[in-house]
C-alpha cells in the first residue's frame, strides 16, 4: 500500500469516527443508531 492510501484511509476513519459521534448524538433521539449497530456487526 503506498503511503498516500495509508494517509486516505486514516483520513477516512477519523471522518468515520466524527461522524459515528455526531450520529450517536442525534441516534439517541430518532433510534438510528440501532440500525448502524446493526450493520457493523
């Protein structure tokens, strides 16, 4: 893997985390998450 798609893919999970934060947050109000959990496992 070239050090470019290393960086892109950091890139991606500390978006993937920030946003799994922010969906976390409005999730508790409209149940969402559980449908994320769901897919993740």
């Amino acid at each position: 893997m070239s050090s470019s798609s290393k960086n892109l893919m950091s890139t991606i999970q500390d978006y993937v985390k920030e946003a799994s934060k922010i969906l976390s947050e409005t999730g508790k109000k409209t149940g969402l998450i559980v449908k994320l959990g769901e897919i993740e496992s």
